[in-house]
C-alpha cells in the first residue's frame, strides 16, 4: 500500500491524518511505504533556522512508531524545502518493515527543485547492467512475403546522418524500437 501525503500546516489537522494513515495500516494489513511533503521535522537540525515545533514534532515521532516505520536514508542534500533563506527537511519517505524487506534495494533520491520550493524526491531501485546482448534473428520472420521488403526499407530511411560503425548501431537501435511498435 503507497499512500503519497501533502499534509495541513496545522498541527491538529497533522495529527487526524497520522491517525487516519494508522487505521489504514491497521486495516489492510498490507506493506505500506508513505512519503511525500510531511511539513513537520523530527529533529531541530533539519530546519536551518534550528526551530522545532516540540508538539508537531512529538506527534510525527508518535506517528512513526505507532505504524512501526522506518525512514529511507535520502540520498543527497537533506533539505528538501527552500524559501528564502530557510531550509527544512519535510518531504521523505518511510516504510514498513515487511516493505523494505520485500523491497530492499530501493532507495530514496533527492533531485534538484528546479520551479518549486520543493526537491522531488525518487524512490528507486538501482539500474542493473545486464551486459552485452547479442542480436538474435528467428527464422520464422523470412516466412512473413512482406518482411525483406519491410525491413529494407525501415533500414534504408532511417539513420542517415551518423558516419561509419556509428551509422550502423544508431541503425540497430532505431529498427528495434520501430519493430516493437509494429509488433
């Protein structure tokens, strides 16, 4: 279960949703990630002024263990909201033991804000390099009457600006792509 928060700036209308997020939980019995904009901190350092609202606060933490959470570790600066000359941490990410355990290679990237006041954050599992692959060509697309002729032509339009052996591999990967859509 995902649940994305944008949460009040009010601490009461915090606090509803954490219980509402809590019998969720409680309900489904499903593993849960959360994340999003919390607009609380847990710790007066992830605020650059040092401010900590001690209520908000308190009830974040309560929340957190209550759904027995566990924080991603964002990757990254760790402000994640910027106005003026302040700086907070409030959009993150938590989940669930059993999530992370069905899921542990995912992490939590923090991007630049570009237009909002807001980083965005990616929760992400690592690209995996499965090497080279070879070409394959399966005999049965020469029973097709029209595939040399097809195939002729996709090749011949396509790429023609790029010199040499790169000609050749911009090739590939265009015929790859325009079979797949004729598929």
């Amino acid at each position: 279960m995902i649940v994305g928060v944008y949460t009040a700036s009010l601490v009461k209308e915090r606090a509803d949703l954490w219980e509402e997020i809590l019998t969720l939980k409680f309900a489904f019995e499903l593993p849960l990630v959360v994340l999003s904009d919390f607009n609380e901190t847990l710790h007066a350092h992830e605020r650059s002024s040092g401010h900590l609202n001690l209520s908000g606060s308190t009830s974040f933490h309560r929340f957190i263990f209550d759904c027995e959470l566990v924080e991603f570790n964002v990757q990254g600066h760790g402000f994640t909201w910027f106005k003026g000359g302040s700086m907070s941490r409030i959009d993150r990410a938590f989940a669930s033991p059993d999530f992370q355990l069905q899921f542990s290679s995912l992490s939590l990237c923090r991007y630049p804000r570009g237009m909002s006041d807001h980083c965005q954050l990616l929760l992400q599992s690592p690209e995996i390099d499965w090497g080279w692959k070879s070409f394959h060509f399966i005999n049965c697309w020469l029973s097709y009457p029209s595939f040399l002729t097809d195939f002729e032509a996709l090749w011949s339009d396509c790429c023609k600006e790029f010199p040499g052996e790169f000609s050749l591999i911009k090739k590939l990967g265009i015929m790859g792509k325009k079979v797949e859509t004729v598929e």
